[in-house]
C-alpha cells in the first residue's frame, strides 16, 4: 500500500475512534470542523464505512457506530483466551461482593472497559464497556498508570492538561506521580467522586512478567459506603490479580 494509502487508512480509523467517542450522533460539519482534510476526502471516507458498516447515518445526517464495530469487538472477546479466561475470574468477584466490578485495559493514557458486571442493588454505576475515559480520573486507570516509571509517564503526558471530569478529579501531573508511587507500593488505587459523582472505587493492576500493565480490575461502590466495607473486597481483588498474571504468562 501506498504511502497515501496509508494515510487514508489512518484518516479512516481517526474518523471512526472520533465518532465512537462522541457522546452523540456527529454531522459532516462536526467531523469537518474536526479533520484538516478537504472535503471530498471526508465525504469519501464516511461512504466507505458506512458501505462497510463501521458507521451508520440516520435520518438527520448524524453519522454513530455501527454494528461491524460491535461484530469486531466481540471476536476480539470470544477469540483472545486470555480475555475470555479474565471474564470468568472478574465475574466471580461479582458474584462475591455484589456490588459493580469491571476489567479494563489501558489505551494510551485513557482506560477502556472490556468486562463490566452490575451490582445486584438498585444503585447501577453507569459506566460503559468499549468507552475510552481518562486513565487518571479512575481506580483502574491509575493502578494500570502505576505500572510504569515516571520518565514514562512524562513521555505519555507532556505538557497536556490533566482533563477534569468531575471537581474531584485529579488535574496535577505531581499529585498524580505521588498516587502512583503509593499504588506501586501497595498494588492497591483508589478513587472518590473523580470520575463519576457517588461513587468510589478501588483497584488493582495485572502486570505481565517484566511488571508491565496489561489490564486492571476494580469495584465500585456508592460514595457512602464505609471505607471497612471498601476493604473488605481487596483480597478478592489480589486473589484475581495473582491468578490473571499467572495465566498471562500462558500466553505470552
């Protein structure tokens, strides 16, 4: 492939992370507005995914996601033996603690849910398996982030502004780095009100065999729960820990 041909390819799956991480439906103008490519090249990039199914365009003209996108993230699931073996741990702290839990891996600096199971109560945490959110703002996210040095970290982030979801979440780079040195130590993170409103989590990081992240596991909670009632899930979440990276190597 050329050159060019990579370069469309590239403009393609840029345009389709886009959409797929808008909150709603998107217009030619939006992703116009968003992209320095002519226009011409744009409109022939939407026809091929739209043709392919990877978007969809409704009535209105908003391009959303659509069903080859689901078709591939699912065979990424079913055929990865380690995400399938990781399913089947993570649901049993679910089982065990009845309250949300999910498994995670780290996509650049944002934290994407693979594996998400709710709480039996009527209190639901409204996060959403394949959605990117930043890493810093979640449990999951910083046990991930904590598994790599500092120079990494600055690599990652540069002079990029820490992005605030919420008035709790973490925007200093320095405080960020003095929560991950407290994870490495621990191998446990935790979290309040930085990402969602209510509700606190905590997790652990799977490494692979050179300490490595390469995926996460947390539980939610409603912010009022007690902290004793927060720790009681820990050793669950070390057992799944030591029982995930013992099977990675598996496959490794």
């Amino acid at each position: 492939m050329s050159n060019k041909g990579h370069r469309l390819l590239q403009n393609a799956l840029e345009i389709l992370d886009y959409t797929a991480d808008s909150p709603n439906p998107v217009l030619f103008r939006e992703i116009q507005e968003m992209f320095d490519l002519p226009r011409s090249t744009i409109y022939n990039l939407l026809q091929t995914l739209l043709l392919t199914g990877y978007l969809e365009k409704d009535s209105a003209g908003r391009y959303s996601v659509g069903i080859r996108c689901f078709r591939t993230g699912s065979a990424f699931r079913v055929s990865n033996p380690f995400e399938r073996r990781a399913k089947e741990i993570v649901e049993k702290i679910n089982t065990a603690c009845k309250e949300t839990t999910h498994f995670a891996v780290l996509q650049g600096t944002d934290v994407v849910y693979v594996y998400k199971f709710d709480s039996v109560h009527a209190l639901r945490i409204y996060s959403q398996v394949g959605k990117a959110i930043p890493a810093h703002t979640t449990a999951i996210g910083k046990a991930m982030l904590s598994g790599y040095s500092d120079e990494e970290l600055r690599s990652f982030y540069g002079e990029t502004k820490l992005a605030s979801l919420t008035p709790r979440s973490i925007t200093s780079f320095k405080l960020l780095l003095e929560q991950l040195n407290e994870i490495r130590r621990t191998s446990i993170a935790y979290e309040q009100e930085e990402s969602t409103p209510n509700v606190k989590c905590v997790a652990v990081p799977v490494l692979n065999s050179v300490k490595i992240p390469v995926a996460g596991i947390s539980v939610a909670f409603p912010v009022y729960y007690e902290n004793k009632e927060v720790e009681k899930v820990i050793p669950l979440l070390l057992e799944a820990k030591e029982k995930l990276e013992a099977l990675y190597v598996l496959y490794e």
